[in-house]
C-alpha cells in the first residue's frame, strides 16, 4: 500500500504536493483505525476465547504499527534515491491516533494475559490438590469481573479525548490484580497445610514450573516444597502405621498363600512410598534441602524395615520348607480311595486333606 502512495506522490500532478497528499494519507490512517475499532469491540472481546482474543489484539496492535514502519520505510527509500521530493508530513495528523490506538490494543492484550494467567493457576490441579473447589471458583469469579468495567464503558477507548478516563479504567484494574493476588497467596498458604496428596502437589508445581502464571503467585507456590514434604512425612507414618498394626496377620487375596500373600501386601505398601519419594527425584533442590534429607532418612528407615521383614518372613519359608519337603515328596500327591478323605499337597508345602467320594 505504500508504495502505491508512493508512486501516485511520484505520477500525480494533483497529490505531489504536501497539502494534498497530507488528506490522503490521513483517510488511510483512518481507515485502518476504523477497521480495528470494528474488529477490537470491548463489549464481546472478553467473551470470546482468549486465545483467540489476544491473537486478535496483538494483530489490531502490529497493524496499527505497521502503518508507522511503513511510512518511515519509504521515506527513507526516498531520501536514499535523491531523486524525488521528500516526505515531511505532518506526523501528528498521520500518527497520533494509530500511535494511541497501538497502545490502548497493548493493554487490552496485557488484560487478556492476566486473566490467563489466573486461569492457568486456579485450574483443575489446585482443585484437585487442595479440595476446596468452591473457594476457586469464588476466586475465578473475581477475575472474570476485573474486565466487567472495560465491558460497560461510557466512552470510546480508541479516542485520545478519552485517555484520562482510560487510565483510570487500567489503574483501577491493576489495584483489583493486586488484591486478587494477595489473596490467591492466602489461599495456597493454607491449602497447602492441608494437603491431600504429596505426589498431585508435586506435580502442580512441576506444571507450574513450565506454564505462564502471575510471577508472585508462582514465587509463592515455588515455595510450598516443604509443605509437600510435611504431607509426605504424613504419608510415610500412615503407611508404616498400618505395616506395624498388621504384620503379625497380614491381609491377603483369597488366591495368595500365606508367605508370599504377606510379602505381596508389605511390597504392596512400600510401593506407595517409592513412588512419590522417586517423582521427588525430578528436582534436585528437594532432597538435597536439609527437610529432604530428613524426609529421605525416615524413607528409608521404614524402607528397611519393611525389607527385614520381607527377608524374615523368606527365610522362615525357606527354612521350614527344607525341613518338610524330602518327606513330603516321598508322598503321593493323588491315591484312590472309596469315599472317605483325599490328601492334597498345598502351594505352601502344608499337607491337606479333603472329602470325596468316588466310584471305585
């Protein structure tokens, strides 16, 4: 486009001057602020997804900055070729209201940010972590009420008689961030003193690592590391709890023997441990904080514990087998009897028997 303003500043004997040409850049300019003022409505932008919203801002904003580049492009393109007048138009008239414009698209997808960025942290992870989805969604509803006065605007924003009243607008929606952001840090200081899960925690702030949320709330989640780890100590004495309270008369499956049903349901409860302690590998910082190592050397204590027992309840196995079995495989496993009791050799090694008739 410009350079066809360029070549009709360099053929036309009518817009060769600078108080014709002015005019007709000036309905150019006004044309691609029109354009964007019917593209970025305030009363529908924040109800349409905002991914697809901020394209649109940052879009109406390069455009209106492109108008500018433009211009200056070919100005100099002009001053280098030294073979045609130069342009020294009248800046304010051309620029003032896309310049402005430019700014106000900037804000509005700045808006756009901060609302995905409460979104990104409020989401289904926190609900499912801290359990208390009413209070997010209370939370949730504030942010979505910070855009509710940009929505109900008494003026145009794209018109610079209305910049003052803009500004109030911004500056009122900036102290409500603040607030909100205060008390989103309230409310993970206390959800994360009554955690749920160690592992889901971990894995919300590994998320948090790698997504875009508000800086201070993420700086205030990145410090929970040692609120996980309490709720794991937690974790750790539940499940050792429940090993010292059964261990005598472990809970089997129907289909296990007794020896390998014991190891089965011991494995069965360190496996919960293990699992978490080793996502806890992932971040170096954890285990290696003095509260890790103290976490990690209680792991590890009940760990061996646990090991002891498997490796006493094999050895008693191993034991009493050796002792029954050169007997046992002298017996048969099947005799035919009339009636009367069947003798049947258990997976365990003990001997059973059972009634059964048969026809002899």
């Amino acid at each position: 486009m410009m350079s066809a303003l360029r070549m009709v500043w360099i053929i036309s004997r009518h817009y060769n001057k600078d108080e014709r040409m002015i005019p007709l850049m000036e309905r150019v300019a006004w044309e691609i602020a029109d354009r964007v003022c019917r593209v970025v409505n305030l009363r529908t932008l924040f109800k349409e997804n905002r991914t697809s919203a901020q394209h649109k801002t940052l879009d109406a904003k390069n455009t209106l900055k492109m108008w500018k580049k433009a211009y200056f492009d070919t100005r100099a393109k002009i001053e280098a070729s030294g073979r045609e007048a130069r342009w020294e138009f009248d800046r304010k008239r051309l620029f003032e209201r896309t310049d402005y414009m430019a700014s106000i698209c900037q804000d509005l997808y700045d808006v756009l940010q901060v609302m995905e960025e409460f979104y990104n942290i409020f989401g289904p992870e926190l609900k499912a972590v801290t359990g208390d989805p009413k209070r997010i969604d209370d939370v949730l509803c504030r942010v979505d009420s910070l855009v509710t006065p940009m929505e109900n605007l008494t003026f145009d924003p794209f018109s610079n008689k209305s910049a003052q009243y803009w500004k109030f607008v911004m500056d009122d929606f900036k102290i409500e961030v603040l607030v909100i952001e205060k008390e989103a840090k309230n409310f993970i200081d206390e959800s994360f003193k009554t955690l749920r899960s160690a592992e889901a925690a971990f894995d919300m702030l590994l998320k948090f690592k790698h997504i875009r949320s508000r800086e201070a709330v993420n700086r205030q989640m990145m410090m929970k590391f040692n609120d996980i780890l309490a709720q794991y100590c937690k974790e750790i004495d539940i499940v050792n709890k429940i090993f010292v309270k059964n261990l005598e008369n472990p809970p089997l499956y129907k289909n296990h023997p007794p020896v390998a049903g014991s190891v089965y349901w011991e494995r069965s409860l360190f496996f919960r441990i293990k699992h978490t302690i080793l996502r806890f590998q992932e971040v170096e910082e954890i285990l290696d904080s003095e509260r890790g190592q103290e976490v990690k050397q209680k792991y590890l204590e009940v760990g061996r514990t646990m090991k002891d027992y498997e490796d006493h309840k094999y050895e008693q196995w191993k034991e009493t087998t050796e002792q029954v079995l050169p007997n046992l495989m002298k017996k048969s496993l099947l005799t035919k009897v009339c009636g009367g009791l069947l003798p049947w050799l258990g997976r365990d090694g003990a001997h059973y028997t059972f009634s059964r008739s048969v026809i002899c």
